[in-house]
C-alpha cells in the first residue's frame, strides 16, 4: 500500500512540475507579439528609442520565448541587444525603413523615419 501511495505521490509531483515549466511556453503557434510602444517611429539623429518585446500566448500571459530585433538598412541605426525583450535603438542615419521583431517564425514590424 506504501508503494502504491509513494509512486502516486511521485507521478503527481512530476506532473505538476512539468505543468509549471510548460505553462510559460507557447502550446501551438497562437501569440500574441506586439512592439512597444506601438505605432511609428520617429527619431532625429542620434536619438535613442526604448523598445520592449511583448509575446503572449491565446490566454494573455506573459511567455519566455526568443526574440530577434533588426531594422531594415542597418546603417540607420543600431540595437542595445538584438535577442532580449527590452532594448534600445539608436538612431544613426536618416532615411525612412521598417524595425521589426521576429519570435517562433511570426514577424511583426513598425515604420521607422530619422531625421
């Protein structure tokens, strides 16, 4: 009867925690992934633009999933870090482009103008 009580002790504990590390992750490819702030960009040159990553899944919690920033020509800026949710772009170079954001294959972007 111990056994029988310990092993269902144990499949429950594993489960459980299985559960919690999986919650964080995407189950499907269903996300929510957003720029913030949203909307256009607009810099002068050798402005700097605080930008966060928000990627949430169907139910709107928060998931830690991988991201990708870049900018459409290169020499117009630059990222603080091109693979963490928060960072900064600064502006380098005028010229109108596109900063977009890429997480599991789903690419979203924003227009970007410096003057």
């Amino acid at each position: 009867m111990k056994k029988i009580l310990l092993l269902s002790l144990l499949i429950c504990l594993t489960v459980s925690f299985g559960a919690c590390t999986k919650r964080d992750k995407l189950i499907d490819n269903s996300m929510i992934l957003q720029i913030e702030p949203a909307g256009d960009i607009e810099l002068g040159i050798g402005e700097i633009k605080e930008l966060k990553a928000i990627v949430k899944n169907i139910k709107m919690e928060d998931v830690d999933e991988p991201v990708r920033w870049s900018v459409s020509d290169s020499n117009m800026g630059s990222f603080s870090s091109t693979t963490t949710k928060d960072t900064t772009f600064t502006a380098e170079s005028s010229g109108t482009g596109t900063i977009s954001l890429s997480c599991q294959g789903k690419v979203v972007s924003a227009n970007l103008t410096i003057n």
